[in-house]
C-alpha cells in the first residue's frame, strides 16, 4: 500500500487582497534594472513563475523579449504567495506564463485582477495536459480535484511547454517568430538528447530497482513516460512534518519493495528522510536541485535541461546504474543572462 496523504494547497487572502489594492504601487524587488534596461523598448515584457518556466521561456524567447520571474529559485511552490509589489509587473506584462494545473492560484488570482486588458494568461500544464492523463496520487489525492503539477521534469513536457511559448510569442510578435521557431528547434533537440540519455542509462540500473522514493512527489509523469515507480514522497501535502503513522507506513514500503536510494532536496533538508534512511538501512542522497537551477543567471548550466540532467544521473547512479551518457552530454542552451530569477 502506497503512503497517502490529504493534500491542502494554502490560498493568498491577505497578501492577494493587498496585491489589489497595491496594484499600481512600486514593483519593489520584483523586477531588476538591469535586466529591463538592456531590452529592447519595444519587446514583449513576458512574466512567468517558477525558474523551470522561465528557463523555457528565455531559451525561446531569446533576447526578443524581457523577461522576468515571480517566483524565487529554491522556494516552495505550492505555498507560495506573491508579494504585493508583484501586481505591478502583472499589470505591465504582455503575457503571463504560469504552470497552471492549481499550482498558482494566488499568482493566477493577482494577474487576473491587475493584467493589462490585451495582456494573456498562458497555462502551460492546463495547456499540454488532457484531463485524461492527470496523474493523482498519495500526495495530490483526486477528491481535492488538483493534480500533480509536475510535468517539467519529463523533458518531453518541457518541449510541450517551449511548443506553446513559441506559438505565443510568435502570435504576440509575428516579426521574430522565426527566431522563435529556431529557437523552439534547437531547446526541442537539446531535450530530445537528454531524454535519450535518460533511456540509455537507466537501463543500467539493475531490474526492478527503477524505483523513486523522494522528499518531494515531482517525478510522477516522468516515471510514467520512462517506467519508473514513485513509492512514495516523504512530503505530505500539507507541507507539515509528516506524522508518525506516514513514516512507519513509508518505512514499511521501503523495506517491502527494497529501494537501495532515498533522495532529499538540497533545497528543502530533511531530518525526517535522512532518519527514514538510518532505520531501514538505505542510502540516502540529500542533492536532488527541485526548482534550483544549476550556476547563476546567465551562466550555460543555468537552465532546466541542465538542472535535468544532473538530477537523474544523480537518480541512476543512486539506484546503482552508470550514467555515463547523462555525464559526457553537453546541453547547448543559451540562455539570455538577463532573464530576472528573483532571489
């Protein structure tokens, strides 16, 4: 039996009522000089939210469009709530990128009230994803109706998503769509290569030890596209400690399905994981990135595919395959250096 938990997603009601009532106030640390100074004036300002979606949207956007993120890297997602200084660049945005799929709602409610009336809303998950294949599971449980918003750690929903920024960017500004599609090719190409490196190590890893017990449940579709098992995530949905019941019950499938690897965030520690590891005797790996991009803005590591990358090679050697095709690949994104990763 899989660990189950109740999922609870906080609402922003105080800060969501001030970002409207501040909705033309000062931007705060919300928007960087730097990085609107050296666009063009008349380029398409873009805001989106957690770093991966950034990351697409700067390597299609390229250095077409400005572009800046709400969401700090290493913050948790599913409880996060914009600061009031965030309704001004929402209210200057041409387009919004959000993952949708219930993981933004106050960002989504704070956009919906302080967009531009031409401005759009992009759902990028709620776009690519059929109802059909939402994936509900011990962390995100069907009766709350919000799925596991996850899709960007399988590098083919990262094409999917880079597929719908292009079509908007180029929509919004038919004069660079061109770019936009060469620049959609060659992210698609970078994926296409990482996914085949994937493939090709995992079948290294001894049968049957394809099996993700994590602290954060962000592999679901991931390890339905590539035949992977989630057991289970240490991190219930309430972002509370989980309870004594949920460790014994995590511990009991530990042992009944005999996982060599536990992985933690580096991001998030967890006493809790790291205690789980001890009392069943497993390895446990604390290094897994979640939403932290690899270098500094600007830098050629700082992206999503390369974030990826180190992940599951980090995945595979952890359940005692050799990635050795994730570690000779090279990820040839360029990413503009002054797409705003706020910190």
């Amino acid at each position: 039996m899989r660990l189950r938990t109740p999922r609870t997603l906080s609402v922003a009601t105080a800060g969501l009522a001030a970002g409207l009532l501040l909705a033309g106030c000062g931007a705060g640390d919300s928007g960087s000089p730097d990085s609107a100074s050296s666009a063009s004036a008349t380029s398409l300002k873009v805001a989106t939210t957690v770093a991966p979606l950034t990351s697409i949207v700067a390597a299609v956007g390229g250095d077409k469009v400005t572009i800046e993120g709400i969401v700090p890297e290493g913050t948790n997602s599913h409880t996060f709530e914009p600061k009031p200084q965030t309704a001004e660049l929402l209210s200057t945005a041409d387009l919004i990128f959000v993952n949708g799929l219930k993981l933004e709602d106050p960002t989504i409610g704070l956009a919906e009230a302080n967009k531009k009336a031409e401005a759009e809303i992009v759902e990028l998950g709620t776009s690519v994803l059929p109802e059909s294949d939402y994936i509900f599971d011990f962390s995100f449980p069907e009766e709350d109706g919000k799925p596991n918003p996850h899709l960007w750690t399988d590098p083919r929903y990262a094409v999917a998503y880079a597929d719908v920024v292009r079509a908007k960017l180029s929509e919004r500004d038919p004069a660079n769509a061109a770019e936009y599609q060469a620049n959609f090719e060659a992210f698609k190409m970078e994926a296409d290569k990482l996914a085949e490196a994937v493939r090709a190590d995992q079948e290294t890893v001894p049968e049957g030890q394809l099996k993700l017990v994590t602290y954060h449940d962000a592999y679901a579709y991931f390890a339905r596209n590539f035949g992977w098992e989630v057991v289970g995530a240490i991190q219930p949905s309430t972002f509370d400690e989980p309870t004594p019941a949920e460790v014994a019950g995590l511990i009991e499938q530990i042992r009944a399905t005999g996982v060599p690897t536990i992985f933690g965030s580096e991001v998030f520690p967890s006493a809790v994981l790291e205690a789980i590891a001890a009392e069943t005797g497993v390895r446990y790996e604390d290094s897994l990135r979640d939403d932290d991009l690899p270098g500094a803005p600007g830098d050629s590591e700082h992206s999503l595919l390369e974030l990826l990358r180190y992940n599951y090679r980090t995945m595979i050697a952890g359940l005692g395959g050799q990635p050795t095709q994730l570690d000779a690949l090279v990820v040839d994104i360029k990413v503009p250096d002054r797409a705003y990763y706020p910190q």
